[in-house]
C-alpha cells in the first residue's frame, strides 16, 4: 500500500514516506491571474486534485494549498494597458480560475492564499536571508546572491557557469547578473508596499517561500507545479527557503504542458483554448476526462479529434453506469474498496492511465452482465467502477455533476419532452409504419440525441456535441 511518487529532484521514483505518519501536506503554484485561464493551466490543478483525491482514499489526511499569484510584472503591464486597476484585473481572473477550477470538479483546496496578503512574512525572509548573508538590498531593490546557496541549481541540474538568469526591467545594482530579485523597488505609478529597504514589491519567487512556510512550516511533503516551473521559479523558492534556514519541501512534483503544434498552449503565443468556451462546447465531465486520464508527466498534445474521442469513450462509461442504475431500479452505492489492480496503479506515481483501463475492462464485464441477464454481477461491477470513478472525480452520478446536467431540473423538463416523441415514434412502430418510426429516430439525433432501445424500453442520452 505504499504511494510512489516521481520526485524531481531525485531524478527518479520513490516510495512516499510523509513528514507525519497519516498526513500528507502538498504545495501547488496556483494561477498567476493577468488573464482568464485556459485547458493548459487548469490540467496542474486537475491533476493534482486526482492526487489528493487518491492520497485521502488511501486514509491521509491532507492539507493542500494552491496559492493565487495577484502581484506581478504582466499583471501590471495589463493594468496599464486597460487603464484599470491592478487589483480590479487579479480578482477578475482569480474568479475565472476558481469558476474554471469549479467546473471540472475540483476540490477547494484547504487554503488559497494570496501574495498580497503575506507581505509581512516576505519581508520577514527578506530580513532573515540578508542577516545570514545570502541576500542584499541594492537601489531598493532585494536580491538573493546565488552564490552564497551551495545547492543552488541541483533541481534543474544546471550549471552555476552557464547560467542566463532572467531579469526585469529596472533590476539595477545587481552584484551577479545571475542573482535574482526577491523584491523589486517601486515605480511611479505602479502598486507599493513600505519595508524596511523602500516601497517596493515583492518578486515572483518570494511570494511562495514565504505562503508555504507560512501555511505548512519549514518541512513538508509534497511541492508541485507543472514543468515550466522547475527554472527559476521553483530553483529560486528553493534557494530562498533552505538559505533562510527551513528544509521546504521533501518530494517534487511536476505535470507536463498540454501543447498545440508542438508548443506549449500559451496565452503570448495566441494558441490558447479558454476553459470558459471549452465548457460551452463540451460537457464539463468529458473535459475533466479528456485532461485528467492522460499520466500526469506526459504531454497532450492538444486537437478536436482527441477531444471527440475522449467524449466517446467517457459516454461508453456513462452508459453502462446508466442502464445499469435503471435496470437496478435507484442508485448503486459505490464499493468500499477499488479493484487491486486500479489500487496497484495508482499507487505507482499516480498511473491514471493503467488504471483507467482498469475502469474499461470492468464497464466491458458489466456489458457482458447485462446482456447475459446477470443482475447482480451487474450491480458489482458497477459498485467497482463507481468506487473508481469517484477516485478521478469523474463518477457520473455524485451530486457535482447530478447538478451540472440538471441544473434547474431543465433534465426532467427534456426528459418528459423526448418520451413524448418516443412514444409517437413506438406508436409508428406497433402499426409498423417503419419510415415514420425511423424519422422520428432521425430528427432526435439530428438534434444531438441518442436513443437505444433496450428490454426495458427505448432510452436517450446526449450524443457527442
């Protein structure tokens, strides 16, 4: 029953032995909110919440934290453009986030906390790292002199000679041009707080140090983030946190991109898909498959035909959960435990895709059931997938996406509509009257409608959109 875990920085897998015995603390860069959020962005947090999901199935308990970057140069070069105000442009785009986040079925993290609010605890490790000599104030600006770290770079496993650290504009007084600006002096006309070295704001790289000792101590488990991340940001928190003297984070956890072309989905190359029109288009619960059943490390490599099949095969998942639940007559709990096999999957580094086979094989023994006429066999293995399902956040039937496909009970209202229609196209078909019965079949799928008949009757689902 032990969790491996891809760890980053170890270059390998290993078996996760959490800080405290029964609880798992996990840091995850959040959104950096100059602009609403695309599929590309909301895969990190999908994939994580699949990780905390499986980490609270395995009886942890956990404490996950995803913070909200609302300070930062693009942020203010939007402010400037749009002539709004700074704050005004984060809070729309952190609500974007979290709509985006909410969408897809993840869950709320324990804490969210945001840059802006932690100012004191960022000047509290500017104080620290500047006593300890490994940072130093330079024209209001704050560096950290990345020399002074010895284990600098060992994430990104670079060398310290070759180094092209990037730089801001108006970082003056460097001593290194490879050190890096923890706070950065103020500017007319851009946003300010007092410390002790001038009115400024704080970096990039501080804000995180600062929120996860903060919120999880000077040790914890888990930091993730996607692979963009690695350098400098996540080298650089390193440098901070370890120079102030905490030990951060034990295990490093990084998601690939999903990429368009070849390239990494991106709002600067204009190759980015919003999550706000992708959810127009698709169903919510088929985009959470679509971008949560590939590993977590891999690239998806993002196309409408990709997406289409995942809407097909997430459909032959919902349709075995529906007749089954319909031949049962109500709702089947799901089992307590999943299948070994998904179990030993899952445990090994979070392998979605192995298990989710899992899922396929025991919607195929199910099928089998039903035709055969085997209800009980029928029932279990749909407890089984249900049990599964709940773990990747995609069971059909849990009230998140109960309320998604019938929200203001606009379902039933369809649902009374279309058996109507059904029952004239069965009325054509006990006179058989054929063309008039296939017609009716016709127009309902013309408007996105599936219908199967079946022993207990003619039934619809929504077709692929």
């Amino acid at each position: 029953m032990t969790i491996r875990l891809y760890d980053t920085n170890a270059r390998q897998i290993r078996d996760f032995v959490p800080l405290t015995a029964g609880c798992v603390s996990i840091y995850l860069c959040g959104a950096t909110v100059q602009a609403a959020p695309h599929i590309g962005h909301i895969r990190s947090g999908l994939n994580f919440d699949i990780m905390r999901r499986w980490f609270a199935y395995r009886g942890y308990d956990v404490t996950f934290i995803r913070n909200v970057t609302d300070i930062d140069d693009k942020i203010i070069k939007k402010s400037a453009e749009q002539n709004r105000p700074w704050w005004s442009i984060g809070y729309e785009n952190e609500r974007a986030f979290n709509d985006g986040y909410d969408a897809l079925g993840c869950l709320p993290p324990t804490y969210e906390p945001r840059a802006t609010g932690h100012i004191t605890e960022m000047v509290e490790m500017m104080r620290g790292l500047i006593e300890r000599g490994h940072a130093y104030e330079a024209d209001g600006n704050v560096y950290f002199d990345v020399r002074s770290y010895e284990g600098y770079l060992e994430l990104s496993n670079q060398d310290l000679d070759d180094l092209r650290q990037p730089s801001g504009e108006g970082e003056t007084g460097k001593r290194d041009p490879r050190d890096f600006a923890m706070w950065k002096a103020a500017k007319p006309g851009e946003p300010s707080w007092e410390t002790p070295w001038g009115r400024g704001r704080p970096g990039w790289h501080l804000e995180c140090s600062a929120m996860a000792h903060k919120y999880l101590g000077s040790a914890f488990d888990i930091h993730g983030g996607g692979i963009d991340l690695i350098f400098p940001h996540h080298e650089n928190e390193i440098a901070q946190a370890k120079a102030f003297g905490d030990e951060f984070a034990k295990y490093w956890v990084h998601n690939g991109w999903v990429t368009m072309s070849g390239e990494k989905m991106s709002k600067s190359l204009g190759n980015s898909v919003l999550v706000s029109e992708m959810v127009k288009r698709r169903r919510p619960i088929v985009l959470r498959y679509y971008l949560g059943t590939p590993h977590y490390r891999s690239m998806i490599e993002y196309s409408e035909e990709a997406l289409g099949e995942a809407e097909s095969a997430f459909a032959r998942i919902e349709g075995f959960v529906q007749r089954v639940t319909e031949m049962a007559g109500g709702e089947v709990a799901p089992a307590a435990e999943v299948p070994p096999a998904f179990a030993e999957a899952m445990d090994d580094d979070l392998g979605v895709p192995q298990a989710l086979a899992v899922v396929h094989t025991t919607v195929r023994q199910g099928n089998s059931a039903l035709a055969a006429d085997d209800k009980e066999a029928a029932v279990a293995r749909l407890a089984e997938v249900r049990a599964m399902l709940g773990v990747l956040g995609l069971d059909p039937l849990d009230a998140h996406w109960v309320s998604e496909t019938e929200g203001e009970d606009l379902h039933g209202v369809v649902d009374t509509l279309v058996r109507l229609v059904l029952d004239q196209r069965q009325a054509a078909r006990d006179r058989k009257d054929w063309p008039a019965a296939d017609a009716i079949r016709d127009r309902l799928s013309q408007a996105g409608l599936v219908i199967e008949d079946s022993s207990g009757g003619p039934r619809w689902t929504l077709g692929p959109r």
